[in-house]
C-alpha cells in the first residue's frame, strides 16, 4: 500500500493512524476528516507542543512529552503532526500510516491563505491566531526539503499499512475514493 491506488484503504491502516507531512501539507484537515469517518478521537500534536492562549509559544519539552505519550497509549487514536522526537514511540503504538508529500509551494500557498484569509481551520491552537511569520516562510522553504527526504525515508522503512500522497489531486481522490468531507 504504498501511493494511493484509488481503492478503500482506511480500514487497513486500523485504529491508531499516523499522519506525517511538511508544514500546511492538509494533515490537520485530514485527521480530522478520517476521524469523524471513522468515530476516532483526533489528536493534533501542534495543540499538545504549543500552549493555549499564546502566539504558538512552545511548552516545555516534558511537558508535550508527558502529553504525547499519554496521548498514544489510548486505543484508538488519528494523530497528525510531526514532532520527529517522539516519533519513534508514536509508531510504536500506530496500527497505520499516512504521509502527505505535497510540493513545497503548495505548502506555501496553504500558509499564506490560512494565515490571511481562514478563520478557523482544524488543529487550530485554541486562543490562537495565525499570523504570517518569516520563520514559518522560511521552515517552509528550505528545512522542510530535508525534512521531506527524512519523512520519505521513514516511510520507506515503516512496517505498517502505509499511504503516501504526493499530490493535492491523489489527496482529493483520496478523499473522494474513502468517503471523506473537509
């Protein structure tokens, strides 16, 4: 099951499904997308890493660690983001895997739009707000193309069932093919 073959999968990836990609790549929307499909609770690791009520200020690192491994040891869960320092315990505990791998200026232009013109998006940080900020423009630009050689060589070496998506049109069929709404 490695790219999207336009046949049912989510019921191959089981109850506990990892899903990884580059900033802006549609994770939060499809978290939430397989979770009301599939009455599984949604778990968006950037509202773990960052504190409530800030502009996304970091929490200390034991504490996102203590929530996140929390967090896994439930028995069903989609959970999205990346977070690669405890990712070796989160696929541990993952039945299934999805990676979206969508060009960088995809990513961009998703960036971009959110910030300036969506109010209220999924995986939101509850009494955030999204603003432009040059770090994430240049996070976007240049680490996520290592970060996206990375994220394919875990895939390559993840022994789950697994989906990439490597284009918005292979994440619509995606959509279309599993039954899933935005």
């Amino acid at each position: 099951m490695e790219r999207y073959t336009s046949r049912p999968v989510l019921d191959d990836l089981g109850t506990r499904i990892c899903i990884m990609g580059p900033s802006n790549s549609g994770k939060s929307t499809l978290a939430s997308a397989v979770g009301r499909a599939c009455a599984l609770p949604v778990v968006h690791l950037d509202q773990l890493y960052h504190v409530p009520n800030s502009d996304w200020q970091p929490r200390a690192a034991e504490e996102f660690l203590a929530l996140h491994d929390q967090a896994i040891r439930s028995s069903a869960w989609i959970m999205e983001g990346n977070y690669s320092l405890c990712l070796p315990q989160r696929l541990k505990h993952a039945t299934g895997f999805i990676l979206l791998d969508v060009p960088g200026t995809t990513s961009l232009y998703r960036y971009i739009w959110r910030s300036w013109f969506q109010r209220s998006r999924h995986g939101a940080l509850e009494g955030g707000r999204d603003s432009v900020k040059w770090d994430i423009i240049r996070h976007i630009a240049i680490t996520t193309r290592r970060n996206r050689r990375q994220y394919s060589a875990i895939f390559e070496q993840v022994g789950l069932p697994k989906v990439r998506l490597l284009t918005t049109r292979e994440i619509v069929n995606f959509y279309r093919c599993e039954g899933l709404h935005r």
